[in-house]
C-alpha cells in the first residue's frame, strides 16, 4: 500500500506517522536535549571516578555501566537502527548533530568551504577514528572514551559556530560515522518520498492551498531532488512540504538495486572495502589474533638481540598510547606501532583482495566499467553491516561474560546473522548484475566471483570468533 497522499485522498499510517513527527518537533528536540544530558553524564563522570576492580558489577560501577552503554548497547543498535529505520538516530536521538545545530544558531555563518566538501573524508574520518579509538583502548576506559567522542563532540559544535546557519554541517561532511550511516540507511524499509508533479503542482497551487512554508533542512539535503534515504537525516520536518514529501514504503532493495547506478561513487567503494570490511575487521581482529602475539613475540626477540629496547618502552603517554599501570595495561612503543600496522595490514590485504574479486565480477558482465564496479560494490552493504555489529557486540558479550550471564546462544546467534547477511548481499549482488546485463551466464560467472567476495569476509570473520580461539 502506498502512502504518498494524493489529491483529495487520505494519507496512509506510516505518511501520518510522519506528518506527526511534523508537528511535534518540539517534543523531539526536547528528546535530544534527555539524549544530551545522558551522553555528558557517560562520558564525563567516569573519568573522575576510580577505574573498576575485579569486585565491580554493571549494576554497581558506573564506569562499567557507561562501557556497557555505550560500547555494548548503543553503538551497536544504532547501527541496526539505520537498517530498520534510516537515520532517525541522526534526525531524533544524536547528541552531537542536536550540539553542533545548536551552536550553528550563534555562529558567523560562513560559507562552507571547498576542502571540507571533499568525498573523500567519510572514509578518512572514519579510518583514523577507529584506528586511533584502539590505540588508546577507547572500549575500555573514559578518558579515552571523553577523548575521542568528546572531542568529536566539540570538534562538531566549533564547526558548527564557525560554518552554516541552523545547520549540521560536521554531519554532512565531516562525521566520521556519517558514511557508515550513508550506507546502512540505503537498506531501510522506508523514506522520505518527494512527489516531483506535486512538487511543480505547488509553484502555482501552493500548499494546502496556502503559501509555501520553507523548511530548514539541517543536514543540507536538496529536498526537491532527494532520492532515496542515505542523507536524509529522518527528523520529520520536512513531511508534507509542499504537499509532496511524504514517509512511504518500499523494498528494501530499492535503493542499492535501482539507484546504486546513480548514487555510485568510489569513496562508497572504498568505504566499503578498506573502511567496513578492512579497517573495522582489523580493529576487532588483533585484540584475539595469535597471529599478532606470534609476531609481537618475533619481533621483540629480534630486538633484543639486536639491542635495540627502546621500542619495548613504556613511557607512551596515555592519549598516544594505552598507559594503564594500575589495570596491568600499558603499550610499549612496539605494541602500538604494531596494533596500527596489523589495522592497515588488514584493511589492504582484505579490501584489495575484494576490489579484485569484485573487479574480475565487473569483468565477468561485460567491458569492464567504474560505474558498474561501484554498483556491486554497494551489495556488500548488509555484509559489511552486519560485520561491524558483530565486532561491537563483541565487547557485549564480554562484559555479560563477566558477569557470569549465560552465553550459549551466541555463536549460534552469530553464525544466523552471518549467513541472513550472506543471503541478503548475494540477493542483491544479483539484482544489481540483472540491471548489467541480460545473459544468466555472464550474471552466473559474475555471482561466482561475488561469491568468492563473500567468502573472504566470512573467513576473516571465523577466524576472529572460532579460527583463533581452537
């Protein structure tokens, strides 16, 4: 059932939901605002508190109970949030965008500039916040945790005062989740939809029969040419603009599938493959890998012999490296240097390994084309997605671990959305080779190098929760 409303028709629930969302913007920036109460308390106050001991429950220790927030329930259900339902997370819930609007009230206003609207920062921003995030073990301790996604915070709101006006612009352009969010968001069930005749049908008619109203957009989406869900931020304020904005249904497909072709762009390629399947991946990985012990142990050994110590130091301090005396966790120069080496090693290992498989899969349709590349690329989006939350619920999972919470259920829980995530990828790998070209054997020898794509990422995945734990 549609809910586009048209002329003289009521519009269906979902259409209502959001013109209700509409007129109750009010009671949405008040839940920011709860939402940025909860997020200072987290990430403040535990840095003033002891660090907890062994005798320390989630019930009874704020530090742990902000740990289990944050890493173990709201990174990872954010991510599901985008696949569920779009941005709203960005639009209702997100602190940071809900500062960095807020600042942009008081701000100068200035024009936006060239390099911050580069295409590339998705990527950068996301790769150094994570590669940084585990040189200080930001899953594990608050002043890492104020660090990083404080300073994200301020770095959001002083780009709000200097940039826009009533606007989110460090959203747009420079999030480092933002991408992340672009991404996943292209899979929800449902978007805000633009009636284009309706559209033109309001220069002359206006809206409700009325004057057009304008609508801030804070995250600078051009509301008359939005396609699909990946930049719409979901706040609801645009619902019945012009009589031809409304919240609808669709195929989860739709997006990837239909506008992939469109929307395509080597930085979403590589995104993907270097940031969501090789960064992140490499992130998770060290902490179980033996590989990285049995190298750390090789290379110490190496040095020592050579007499060369200082690079087994460990007088990094804390905000460069992990320097935690008190919780026997400290990095040495070595441990650090190889924790970022391991990150990239795998990113580019594992990302070229698929930017081949995906190449040869291009290959395999017809003349080899970018466009058609960056189109496939985009089927691993469910895969990629699904691999980060993994990661994250990983730390929650230990946490529950240590509180003697029974986990029986979890690797066959892991093993169910691995193989959804496989499914749902190769479904759309297949409609994606449909839109390339009509012959079953080329989609079929195209689908086998896709396969071969899947196959890398879910061996990573092995290793990391059976492979390296035998």
């Amino acid at each position: 059932m549609s809910c586009v409303s048209t002329a003289g028709a009521r519009p269906g629930r979902l259409a209502q939901a959001g013109q209700w969302m509409q007129r109750h913007g009010a009671a949405i920036r008040a839940i920011q605002w709860g939402v940025v109460g909860v997020y200072a308390l987290l990430i403040v106050v535990p840095v003033f508190l002891p660090l907890p001991d062994e005798t320390s429950h989630l019930w009874t220790n704020l530090t742990l109970a902000a740990q289990f927030v944050f890493w173990g329930i709201w990174w990872p259900f954010v991510l599901l949030s985008m696949v569920m339902l779009g941005r709203v997370w960005c639009g209702v819930l997100c602190p940071e965008g809900a500062l960095s609007e807020f600042a942009s009230k008081f701000g100068r206003g200035w024009a936006i500039p060239r390099w911050m609207r580069w295409g590339g920062w998705p990527f950068v921003a996301f790769g150094l916040t994570t590669i940084y995030g585990q040189m200080v073990s930001v899953y594990q301790y608050p002043r890492a945790v104020l660090l990083v996604l404080g300073g994200s915070t301020v770095a959001a709101m002083v780009v709000g005062v200097l940039y826009g006006r009533e606007k989110r612009v460090w959203c747009k352009y420079l999030c480092p989740v933002n991408g992340v969010f672009s991404l996943l968001a292209r899979l929800a069930p449902f978007h805000y939809k633009v009636d284009e005749d309706a559209w033109r049908r309001s220069y002359k008619a206006g809206e409700h029969g009325r004057r057009v109203i304008p609508v801030n957009c804070a995250p600078l989406v051009p509301l008359r040419n939005m396609k699909g869900a990946a930049s719409c931020h979901m706040c609801g304020r645009c619902s019945g603009h012009r009589d031809a904005i409304s919240l609808t249904w669709r195929s989860p497909s739709t997006e990837v599938v239909e506008l992939g072709d469109k929307q395509a762009s080597g930085w979403d390629t590589v995104l993907i493959l270097y940031g969501l399947l090789g960064i992140a991946i490499g992130a998770f990985h060290w902490t179980v890998s033996t590989w990285f012990v049995d190298l750390k142990q090789w290379l110490a050994t190496a040095l020592i012999d050579r007499d060369i110590t200082w690079p087994l130091e460990t007088n990094a301090p804390w905000f460069l490296f992990t320097h935690y005396p008190e919780q026997n966790d400290v990095f040495s120069w070595l441990d650090g240097s190889l924790v970022i080496g391991y990150i990239v090693a795998t990113a580019l290992v594992l990302g070229t390994g698929l930017l081949t498989a995906l190449a040869l899969a291009t290959r395999s349709l017809g003349r080899f084309d970018r466009v058609r590349l960056h189109h496939l690329a985009q089927a691993l989006i469910p895969l990629a997605g699904a691999g980060v939350f993994l990661g994250l619920s990983a730390t929650t999972l230990s946490l529950l671990r240590a509180e003697h919470v029974p986990l029986w259920w979890a690797s066959d829980l892991r093993i169910a959305i691995l193989a959804i995530a496989n499914a749902w990828s190769a479904w759309l790998a297949w409609r994606v080779t449909g839109r390339h070209s009509a012959s079953l054997f080329r989609r079929a020898i195209a689908m086998v190098w896709f396969v071969v794509a899947l196959a890398m990422v879910d061996s990573a995945w092995w290793l990391m929760f059976w492979g390296f734990s035998r």
